[in-house]
C-alpha cells in the first residue's frame, strides 16, 4: 500500500472561533482514509520585515511552518474575505514563507493548491479567493480549478461550537474534498525528498 497523501491545511483567520478553521476541521473529518489532513494556524507570524529577516532570518513561527508545508504534498488555504480582498495575516504570512526567495520554487513550485473559504457574508469568499489567484501563480503553485468552494452565511452552516450542520454544505465540501484528492494523487510529487 502507498504511503498516504499529506495535505497541509492553512486557515487564515486568527479568531479562536473561525468558521474558515471549522471548514477545515469538517475537511479533515471528511477525508479519506488515506488522505492525511493537518491544520495549521498563523499565530505567532510577526508583519514581515525585511531589517528584522536581515537581522534575524526567518521568524521560528515562519520557519515551522515552512518545515510542514516541505512535508506535505498539497496545500489547501482556507481564506476568510477582509474588505474584499485577501486578509493581511494571511498574505502577511505568505509573504514570508516566499522568504527567501531563493525557496520559492521549493516550497510553492508545482505543489497542488486549493482555496476555500468560509463568510457570514452572503458571497462567501469568491472576491478573496479571486485575489489569491495571481498570488498562486506568481508562486508556481499548482492551482486546482475542478471546484470551488464558497461557504456563505457561515453563522447557519457551523453550530456555535464549530461543527458543520448543514448537510447541504457538508455534501459541498465533500465533493470538493474528493477532487481536490484526485488532483493531489494524480500530480503526485513528494516534493520535500528532492
């Protein structure tokens, strides 16, 4: 039997109750059984500084989760929508996982990415995962475009304590879930062992 696949799930939301972080929960119930789905969190990730990555180099909160992305084979972001754009912990994050720039092409080059987002909002996330699009590319990120996934008025889709209720959106997720998994599988490259 193959080793299973590594998703490494990014939420980008800080907020102990993120509904983006309890999309990503229900993502991890929902995978399949050789799918091995991780969660991370930004916490800890100062605003990028160039002087302070002179000075010190990579921030160790930058570097950790600089280690785990290198030992995932995919990435799924899973990004709230701020004023209509990308929120700024997020790209702020991303910003200094591209750090140096030297390792671009070894943390995001041809990696299999997909973006999904959850809002109280009535659009869901489509603007923000719209603007992530050319930042993506710019990375050399391998975009899965098979689906999208928008969770809209998220405050009926997860009960107070972050479960995923509505069966409607857990079906969704599914669906994503299970293309997502075949575009890992089929561009399959464990990239952390050269």
């Amino acid at each position: 039997m193959s080793a299973a696949i590594k998703i490494l799930a990014i939420s980008g939301s800080l907020r102990r109750q993120s509904y983006n972080t309890a999309l990503l929960r229900a993502a991890q119930s929902l995978a399949e059984p050789d799918i091995a789905l991780e969660i991370a969190t930004l916490h800890g990730i100062p605003l990028y500084d160039g002087d302070l990555e002179q000075q010190d180099g990579l921030p160790q909160a930058v570097s950790e989760l600089k280690a785990r992305i290198l030992d995932s084979d995919a990435l799924l972001l899973a990004t709230p929508e701020y004023n209509n754009g990308i929120p700024g912990v997020f790209k702020n994050a991303i910003d200094w996982l591209s750090r140096p720039s030297s390792d671009i092409a070894l943390v995001f080059g041809s990696r299999p990415v997909a973006i999904v987002g959850a809002s109280p909002g009535g659009f869901g996330t489509i603007l923000a995962q719209n603007a992530w699009l050319p930042v993506i590319r710019t990375l050399g990120a391998r975009h899965w475009s098979g689906g999208r996934l928008m969770v809209s008025r998220a405050h009926k889709v997860f009960d107070d304590s972050g479960e995923m209720i509505d069966e409607g959106a857990r079906k969704q997720l599914s669906d994503f879930m299970r293309g997502f998994e075949q575009f890992v599988r089929a561009n399959h490259i464990r990239l952390s062992e050269g």
